[in-house]
C-alpha cells in the first residue's frame, strides 16, 4: 500500500496521493470531486440545535415556513481543509461526508483484495448520497475490476427510529429525526449516474437492514462497509453479512469512533461474541477496519 501517503490526523496535504500514476491521479481527483475538497467557502443549513428555547423555535418555524417555498436558510462557513479531510463536517454539496482519509481507506482496501485475490462483491450498509459506494466502483475501475458488484442498502429515507426492544443499547439516539440524512433513491442513482457509474454493476437495496440483509441474494464479499450510526443498524448488518465476508477481505466502520458508543459497542459486542480477535485498525479517528 506503498502509494498511499500516510497523512495521520493532519491538515490536508498539497496531494492526496504521495506517487502518481494514471491510476492514482484518476482517484485523487475523484476524492476531491466527492468530497468538494476545493478550499472555497460554503453556505450550509440551519438547523435548530440545543440552546436557546426561543432562538431554537424561532428557527424551527422559519425553516419550515422558507421550506414550504423551497426556500433553504443558510449560512456562511469557512472551508476548512483539516475537517473535511478528516470527515468531521457534513458538506452541503457534496456526495459524501466520510472525508478523504476514509475514501483513502476505501482505494487501499479496493486495491488490495484485487492485488490479493481475495473474491467477493463490495457492499455498504448506509449510503447517504452515495459517495463512499461510488468511490468503490472508481477503484475497481481504476484497478482494472470488471466483474464485482457494488451493492447498495440502505432505507432511503434516513435513520430508523430505536427500537428499545429490540436494542436498548440506542435508547437517546435521536438520528431519525435528522431530514438532511434522509436522501431519495433517486438522487442517489442520480448521483452514481453523473459519474457514469449507474448500471447493472450496481444494486440498490431500499429498507430497513432487519427486513432487506437477512434475505439479500449477496454471495461472497470482499469488502463490507458499515455505515448505520446506531447499534441496532450495525448488529443487523453485521448478523447478515459478517459471515459472507470472504478470508483476507475487510470491514470497515465509518462510525467506530464517534462520541455516541453505539456502533463502537456493537461491533466489540459482535466481535466477543464471535471470538474475532483480528486488530481493529484506526482510519482517522472516526472510521476504523480490520482484516477477516
């Protein structure tokens, strides 16, 4: 994995990649594209956040009213070039919030099952606009992979709410109430479609992980890639999937490290469970993998 540069927790580098070739240069401006990795400043959306009761109402009422005009209250923020690059921001346009280390992670894990011959499709639970899963598909385009399928799941229509009974371990978890995580599978396929990658290589599957991955017709996989925040979403992706997970290929968890130890406990629960004993390996503080 020798192309890679190895940029640690840094401010973002002159260059993504530390040699270039074709292959590298494709990617490089494929991460910068998905990510908007482009130093300029940008308008995001107001949201109501804890605080102020009356400040917080008042932008609540506002938005709703601008909204029913399509109308969209923004405000200014600097681009800052360390926080996108470690995914700590959540672009108002780009295709992806995960940053450019964890699309790094992506390329290396891509280029690596290739190189090493490891079989299976690529998957990834939780696609947002897309981003990550189109930057799979560029990797086995640049690596010379005709053959792997991509598949997509997702709901479509942003995050469950917890479902106490099922897993208390999400009891607080308020994502459902996010509607900027809620993006259609249109816009998604319009997304992969802009890139020239919308075909017959790509699967979407629209629903919830508990109804649509125990009985998906995925074989052997190469790379799983969990992105569902919540405990309930990673322990049913895991439960479905972990065991199609071909030796030598990779898991990935975007969410591992973040503050809420929801995902971070499923998967060590998951891991126990299993006796998986295979390192965990840090991506940028927020996303982590490990080799099966």
């Amino acid at each position: 994995m020798d192309n890679f540069k190895n940029a640690g927790h840094s401010a973002a580098p002159v260059a993504i990649f530390e040699n270039f070739d074709l292959r590298t240069l494709y990617l490089e401006q494929m991460i910068r594209s998905l990510t908007r990795f482009d130093y300029t400043d940008e308008f995001v959306v107001v949201r109501p956040v804890p605080g102020n009761y009356f400040r917080r109402m008042l932008i609540r009422v506002l938005t709703s009213f601008l909204r029913g005009k399509n109308i969209e209250l923004v405000r200014r923020r600097k681009f800052d070039a360390g926080t996108r690059q470690l995914g700590r921001d959540w672009p108002i346009n780009a295709d992806t919030m995960v940053g450019v280390e964890r699309l790094k992670n992506i390329c290396e894990c891509v280029r690596t099952v290739i190189e090493d011959g490891i079989p299976g499709d690529l998957v990834e639970t939780g696609v947002w606009r897309g981003g990550a899963a189109i930057m799979m598909r560029a990797a086995l385009e640049a690596y010379g992979d005709r053959s792997r399928r991509i598949w997509c799941a997702d709901s479509f229509e942003g995050l469950p709410a917890p479902e106490l009974d099922r897993y208390p371990q999400d009891e607080g978890m308020v994502w459902h109430l996010r509607p900027e995580l809620a993006i259609s599978l249109q816009q998604v396929q319009a997304n992969f479609d802009k890139y020239g990658f919308l075909d017959d290589r790509i699967t979407f599957l629209k629903g919830w992980f508990k109804d649509t991955l125990p009985e998906a017709p995925i074989g052997e996989i190469s790379i799983l890639r969990l992105d569902g925040d919540l405990y309930s979403s990673t322990m049913d992706a895991l439960q479905s999937l972990y065991f199609k997970v071909a030796k030598g290929g990779f898991v990935i968890v975007d969410d591992y490290g973040i503050d809420e130890d929801t995902c971070r406990r499923a998967v060590n629960d998951f891991r126990a469970a299993h006796d998986i004993s295979a390192p965990i390996i840090d991506i940028d503080g927020y996303g982590a993998y490990w080799r099966r």
